[in-house]
C-alpha cells in the first residue's frame, strides 16, 4: 500500500501522462463522436444556470446534449483535487540549478514551489488584479480563438485542423512571450 501511495504521489514520468492524455481522444470519438475541449463547458455551465428569459443569444441553445462534457470538466476538477489535496506530495518540487538561475534571472522567486511569490500573494490588491485580467484575456483568448489549448493542441492537432495548428502556433508563441518579457516587467511592477 505505501509503495502505491509513493507512486501516486510522485510525478509520473511523460511517457504515462502524454499517451494518457493523447488516447482521450480517439476514445472520446469512438464513444460516441465527441470533441475533447475544455473551455465550451463555460457557455455550457452560462446556459444551464442562467434562467431561460434572461439568456443572451449564445447560450440559447441545448446545453443538456452537452452534459457529458460538463461530467467530463467534473471529473477533471475531482482529479485534480485528489491530485493536489488527498495525494499530495509533501516535498516541494526541486527546480535544477540551471532552471533557478534562469528564473532569478528573470526576476522570478519561486522557492519554495512553483509560483512566483509576487503573484502567490493575494494579500496584495495588485497581485489579485493582476491574476483577475489574466483569467479575463484567457477566457476571451479561448472563445475568439474557439477552443483553448486542450481543444486546439490535442484534438484540434490529431485531427489535423489547419486553425488549431495556427491557434497552437499561436498560444505557444503567447505563452514564451509573456513568460520572458511581460512576467519579469509585471513582477517588477508587483515588487
């Protein structure tokens, strides 16, 4: 028991999470022709909350066809609750040297763990501001783009989508940007 207890807390190498996340795919399209995606679930959740007479346009629509998705998002939040809570690894993460220097060159503290202490702290007004427009263009980013990066870098790719190669192209040239020019000056700001 302790050693599966070991297992399940420790990171599991990229060859078991990959291939596990890469097979949701062609399972969800051999069950019953599904697309795998994470952001629609948030029009779905809008429209099976917000009462009928006050509904925009884009969440008038049968959002119970789609409940499996929304079960699907459930799963996902239960897995990661038990992933980060009930099978927690007691030990911080240890970053290499290499991965340190690099980071503190940039201006990002992140020991322990691995969230730059700046940003971590919601104690200070700037720091929740700044996680709240960033939830806020994430979430804009995903429905103008039509899917996140779940939708787009994995069934979007394994289906061979010209739109989710440019929308991949896209997130990972966003994402090394802001990790190496707006992060560092957003810290600077924050300290």
């Amino acid at each position: 028991m302790t050693d599966f207890l070991h297992f399940l807390q420790a990171p599991w190498p990229w060859w078991v999470g990959g291939p596990l996340i890469g097979l949701t795919v062609p399972l969800l399209l051999w069950l019953g022709n599904k697309s795998f995606g994470i952001s629609s679930n948030l029009r779905h959740l809008c429209a099976a909350v917000l009462p009928t007479t006050r509904q925009p346009r884009l969440f008038a629509y049968d959002w119970r066809a789609e409940r499996w998705n929304l079960m699907f998002a459930a799963g996902l939040v239960l897995g990661g609750f038990l992933a980060g809570v009930v099978f927690a690894n007691p030990h911080p993460v240890n970053l290499s040297p290499a991965a340190l220097s690099t980071l503190n060159g940039l201006g990002v503290n992140v020991t322990p763990g691995l969230v730059p202490s700046q940003v971590g702290d919601l104690h200070r007004p700037a720091a929740g501001a700044l996680l709240a427009l960033s939830g806020l263009l994430i979430g804009f980013g995903t429905r103008y783009g039509g899917g996140c990066t779940s939708g787009h870098a994995i069934t979007g790719l394994s289906t061979l989508q010209l739109p989710s190669l440019i929308a991949t192209a896209s997130f990972f040239g966003a994402g090394i940007f802001s990790a190496n020019v707006l992060l560092p000056l957003f810290l600077r700001w924050l300290t």
